[in-house]
C-alpha cells in the first residue's frame, strides 16, 4: 500500500512539475508581458486623468458655473433635517450621501481616457499603412484551369489559344 501511495505522489508532482513549466511559459510569452506593462502603464495614466480632470478641468467649469465646487456636490439621504457644507463633513458625521459630483467628474474622465485612447489607435492605425498588392505575374487559363504567364497567347498545357486581355 505503501508503495502505491509513494507512486501517486510521484505522478502528482510530475503533473505538479509539468503544470508548473506550462504556466511559466504560459506568463512569460510577449503578448503577457506586454499586456502587464499595458496595465500598470494604464493604472499610471488613470491616475494622471483624474488629477487633470480634479485640479485642472473641474476649477474652471465648477468658476463658470458660479464656483461650484463638483467634488461637494452631494445629496444626504439620511438627513433628519441636518446639512453639510461638504462631502467630508457629511461622511465624518455618518450621514449616507449619493455624491452625484464625484460620478459627474468620473465621468469626465472617462470621456477624456476614450479620447486619448481613440486618438492613440488612430494614429496607430495611420501609421500601419498596408502595402498594395503586387501586380499578378500570372493568370489562369480558361480552358484548362492551368496557371500560365499573364502574357502568354496560347496555354502551355493545353495549347488553346487565348485572345490578348
């Protein structure tokens, strides 16, 4: 019995050891390599869009609209007749909050990563310029089905005659 038991574990750590060659591989190929740089370059760039989007786009429009700060832009739901004059004050007082202003600023984030991002694949897609077909040095013949020279009168194979195309 005992021996059995040793064999069974044997073949699990082979299977163990195969599995684990397999998934080596598997993360070690270009593509997921490149997929992981994507992310955390992504990540990277999200962090970048929300501060434009907080510091930078947001103070102006919210002075536009009569310094509406968007970031405070809040209803309390729990509110038993009690009000705040911001979102942090709200929260630490544990009122429950829809913070319709941070998803208006989400929002405007999102809109910003999809255009850079179709701004990105369209100037990638620009610079793959697919390259025109060769000119066929070769045509078939009518009536033999045969692959003979475009400028060939008469087919090779079957010797008919072929009118000038």
């Amino acid at each position: 019995m005992e021996k059995l038991a040793s064999d069974n574990d044997r073949k699990i750590f082979k299977r163990g050891s195969k599995m684990l060659k397999e998934f080596k591989e598997f993360a070690m190929r270009g593509n997921m390599v490149d997929m992981a740089v994507g992310i955390i370059i992504g990540a990277a760039f999200g962090t970048i869009i929300k501060s434009l989007v907080a510091d930078v786009i947001m103070p102006p429009i919210g002075l536009l609209l009569g310094r509406v700060d968007f970031a405070n832009l809040f209803i309390v739901l729990n509110g038993k007749g009690a009000s705040y004059a911001t979102l942090a004050e709200a929260q630490a007082a544990g009122a429950v909050t829809l913070n319709y202003g941070i998803f208006i600023n989400t929002i405007i984030s999102f809109v910003i990563v999809a255009f850079a991002v179709f701004l990105l694949i369209k100037n990638i897609n620009r610079l793959k310029k697919e390259e025109p077909a060769p000119d066929p040095t070769t045509k078939e013949c009518p009536y033999c089905f045969s692959v003979i020279p475009i400028k060939a009168t008469r087919c090779g194979f079957c010797t008919s005659e072929l009118g000038r195309e």
